[in-house]
C-alpha cells in the first residue's frame, strides 16, 4: 500500500468514528430533552392536583 492509500484509509476510519461520536451525543441529547420534558409534566400535573385539593 502506499501513503496514500494508508492515509485514505485512516481518514474514512476517523470520519467513521467521528460519525459515531456525534450520533451518540445526538441520541444522549435528544432524549435528555425528552426526559426533561416528561419531567416537567409530571411536576406541573402533581402541582395542580396539589392546588385543587
């Protein structure tokens, strides 16, 4: 194999994981966010019900 060669393929190698990194902070994010939300529901509904007893 020559440089080239090595050094193409440790670029896609790279940009692979580097696609993988982000999908995973991606996916962490998103559903930290949807975790916050339900949170918040939870909470807002228990205060009502709080309220109106």
């Amino acid at each position: 194999m020559t440089n080239y060669e090595q050094s193409k393929k440790a670029r896609r190698v790279a940009s692979v994981v580097y696609l993988i990194i982000m999908g995973v902070i991606f996916v962490g994010t998103y559903f930290s966010n949807e975790q916050k939300a339900t949170a918040k529901k939870v909470l807002s509904s228990e205060t009502v019900v709080i309220l109106n007893e």
